[in-house]
C-alpha cells in the first residue's frame, strides 16, 4: 500500500489538497525543478540518495579543505536569479556571485598563454598577438556567435521538443546558421590559426560533446560568455546548492536524503509514485527525474511502458566522454596560478578521437585545473589553496580498470604539473582525493559512466534527446543534463524553465 499517511499528500479534513510532486534527484536541474513547480502551487518532495544535495554539484570536505565536486563556472546568473525572484527574494540575499576576469587562461603545450575575458578590446588584442592575420575573421565569427546564441539560446533554449514538428519549425534557421556543420568547422571558416581555432571551439568540452562532432550551435558558448560573463560564488558553487534548498524549503518543499529510488510506479501509463530501495512507496500526482535520462528509462522504468525508450536504443546510443577528476589541497600557495587554466598537450584532434571514437584511454591529456583559492581563500586553511584537476577520459566501454588505474593516472598527472605550473608538488600535498569514471557509474548512476549523458551530437540533440515531457509514460518529466537542452548549469537550468510549459498547472490536477 501507498505510504502516504506522513505525505504531503494527506489532506487534513476541510482543507484543499495541494498535488503532490516527487523530484528523483537533487542536481541543479532537479532543485530548479523543485522551486519552479513550488512556485505554481505543488507541494514537492525531493528525493535524494546521496546524504547532501548538489548530484554533480556536490560538496567534498576534507583535512579543512573545501571542494566542488563537479562544476566550477557560473554563466548566464539570470537563470538562477529567476529562482529566486520566484520565492520573492533576490539571489544577492544568498550569495554572492563574482565576475571573473579573466575567464580562463588556456596554456598551449609549447607554454603560449590566451587569455579569455568578456572584453571586446582586450580579446581583440590577445587575437591579435597570437594570430594577427584572423583578427577580422574572429570578429565576423563573434557576429555569427551572437546570431545563433539569439536563436539557440534566447528562442530555443527553454521551448520544448515534444513533437517532430516542433523540430520541423526550426529548421530553416538551423540551416540559416550551418548547424550542419561541427562547431570546429565553423570556426575554421573564419579562423586560420590552430590555436584560434581551439580557443573558440573547445567549449562543448564543457558540456561533454566532442568540438570536431557537436553541432556549431555550440557556437553560442563564446558569445553567451561575452554577454554573462563567468562567475564565480564565494563559499564554492555548493553555496548556490545550499540557497536552492533554503528556497525549497522555504516554500514548504522536502528534501530527503539518503532516500534511493528503485522504480517509478506505472499504472496502465501514468507514473503514479515511486518505490525506495527500502520498499517504501511515496504516491505523487507527477514525477520529475533530476536522475540520469539513459538510467531513468533503463532502470527505473519496466520495459513493458517503454516504447521509444527502449533497452536496445537505449544501449546503442552514443554516450559523452567521462571524467578522471583529482581533487588536493596544498601545504603551500601556488599565487601565479589563475582560478580557470586549461592545459593543452601536443594533441587535441587525435586525443578527442581516442577519448570519444576509439575510447581508449591515452597516455597523454589536456587538463583542466581549478584554483577557487585564487578567488575565495577561505576554501583552504591559511596558507593553503585547494585544487581539482579534471583530465577527460572515455566512458566505461574503454574496459579501464579505475580501482586498479586510479593511482598511477593520478601520479601521471601530479608529475605533468610538477613540471609545468606547480614545482615541488608532491612534497606539497596536504589532502586527495579523487573521482573516476566508475564513481560517476557507481556514485551518481549515470549511465556507463558517461559524465553528460547522452553525447550532444546532432542526431541526440532537441527532438531527437529524451524529452523533458516523457514520450513513453504520463506525468512523468525529465530534467537536467540529459534531456533538452543539455549539460552544462545553463542547460539544465534551462531544462526546469521548459516545464512550466510541460506540467500542468496543479490546479488542473487537484
């Protein structure tokens, strides 16, 4: 039988019944999710199998150290300041989110530094002194960048794709814009340099797509950057995670942890509640999955109720890379180090191809190191600064063995920095830590270990991506990295505002 006696489903008597929401999963999308459903009158449960919130924007303390366990730059804040204009207050009253400039420094293996910032001028210069000859390319491309940001972003960015016609409607300016071309073919349009070419079509990396596959739409990335900028909060991004919940909780929402779903109830094909690993059920009017969309439908669902979604498209699909993430804190202060650096080695088509094509794992990397230190001491002991190093690595169809690997690849990558940025880092180790593939499988439930889900390809992008409104079951809706629009905090910020054109309102429902 249905547990509802304790719900906030169980009316007293005399009292309007307010319909009930359980969200699976308490990442950015799902606590988004949870405040926006809030705001239009669901009470809303959040169920959580970790023991804090965050999903992939959790929080790792240790030895006195602080760390974000997932992601680490802040774009288009009006996303989140929406949430909380929803609860009447504004994000300023929670956090303090901080423009950074620059954005990163990306540092070339042959030790030529770029640095990105928000600042027309001053990139035009840094363009200018790293390839003279593409200073008016790379400005007719940051015109193109702005042209498919208003129409990717601006237009598409929170509609839904429920319907082939919906994705038929915007062709013509998916086709205006050369969507079929690869984001790094689009930029070699315009740009000669490989350098410049790099530096204005990594981004989907980001978001787990591979440059020389993703659509150019990713285009946008650049100019959406130019136009937010890149923000940092002070206390770490789990500051944002904590105010989120403090808005849940403040509407009357609630958020349960170390409560693990096993399945999504199905009558005939309305979802009508959920089953815990414990076995207790907890009855909902609708049911919105924060939780990987490849698990969700792979393992939360009975095949019976799947039709689109089935384990055999399922499987075949194509997943993004993962991610082997090196967490440490430093007995000692790395001051010459900026807060983003991306480090290239002497490969990047071929090193992508290994990672995503062949999914081996390589022998050489390109690293992105975070120093949140070199903007908020207060994440590291005094004295101290705290680190994460991110190395993208294949899924686990590459067969790696991470129990076994794990410690030889994180001491690959403390000599590449003791050499490069960091001397004497092994004598300087204070704490460590790391994540790997198989902790973002075993930890997170994301399927193969994928670290973005389904791999942002034209053919798994809009209507052809899990839909935020399920094709397969009633009432049930998916946000976050892999449904429409994708990964990244703006994109599954985004996936929780196409909702409020998916659910129905619950005045319908009561």
């Amino acid at each position: 039988m249905w547990t509802v006696a304790d719900s906030p489903t169980h009316a007293a008597a005399g009292t309007k019944r307010r319909p009930h929401a359980v969200v699976i999963g308490s990442g950015f999308g799902g606590l988004a999710a949870a405040i926006r459903l809030g705001a239009r009158g669901y009470q809303v449960t959040v169920l959580e199998r970790l023991d804090a919130a965050g999903g992939r924007a959790y929080v790792f303390r240790q030895d006195g150290f602080t760390f974000d366990a997932g992601p680490t730059i802040i774009t288009a804040p009006f996303l989140l300041e929406e949430l909380w204009q929803l609860c009447g207050k504004r994000l300023a009253d929670d956090v303090d989110i901080r423009a950074l400039t620059p954005f990163y420094s990306i540092r070339f293996n042959d030790g030529d530094v770029f640095n990105c910032s928000g600042d027309p001028g001053e990139m035009q210069r840094e363009v200018a002194r790293v390839a003279p000859g593409d200073v008016q390319g790379y400005e007719r491309f940051m015109r193109v960048a702005e042209e498919i940001y208003k129409v990717g972003f601006e237009e598409l960015g929170a509609v839904p794709f429920d319907s082939w016609t919906d994705m038929a409607r915007v062709v013509p300016d998916l086709v205006r814009l050369e969507s079929y071309r690869t984001i790094y073919g689009l930029v070699a349009k315009y740009v000669k340099s490989p350098k410049l070419r790099f530096v204005l079509s990594f981004h989907p990396l980001f978001v787990g797509g591979n440059p020389f596959k993703v659509t150019s739409i990713y285009g946008l990335i650049p100019f959406l950057e130019r136009r937010w900028g890149v923000h940092f909060a002070m206390g770490g991004t789990g500051r944002i995670v904590e105010g989120l919940v403090g808005l849940i909780k403040g509407q009357g929402g609630d958020i349960r942890y170390s409560a693990d779903v096993q399945a999504i109830d199905v009558e005939g094909r309305r979802a009508t509640g959920v089953t815990l690993v414990t076995g207790e059920k907890i009855a909902a009017d609708i049911i919105v999955s924060n939780a990987d969309s490849a698990w969700t439908y792979r393992y939360l669902l009975p095949a019976h109720v799947r039709k689109r979604w089935s384990d055999k498209k399922i499987d075949r699909a194509r997943y993004s890379m993962s991610l082997f993430v090196w967490y440490f804190g430093t007995k000692k202060k790395y001051p010459d180090i900026p807060h983003h650096t991306i480090l290239l080695g002497p490969r990047y088509r071929d090193l992508l191809n290994d990672i995503f094509e062949k999914k081996i794992l390589p022998a050489d990397f390109s690293l992105y190191l975070h120093r949140p230190t070199a903007t908020d001491p207060s994440l590291a002991p005094d004295g101290c600064d705290t680190f994460y190093v991110l190395s993208p690595v294949p899924h686990l169809e590459s067969g790696t063995d991470w129990p076994l690997q794990a410690e030889s690849y994180r001491k690959t990558l403390e000599t590449y920095l003791s050499e490069t940025l960091m001397p004497d880092l092994a004598d300087n180790i204070a704490t460590s830590r790391v994540m790997t593939p198989q902790d973002f499988h075993d930890r997170l439930l994301s399927f193969k270990g994928a670290a973005f889900g389904f791999e942002p390809i034209l053919t798994q992008s809009a209507w052809f991506r899990p839909h935020n409104k399920s094709e397969d079951v009633d009432r049930l809706f998916l946000v976050g990295a892999g449904t429409h629009p994708g990964a990244g905090v703006p994109g599954v910020l985004s996936s929780a505002r196409v909702l409020d054109l998916v659910v129905p309102d619950a005045n319908d429902l009561v």
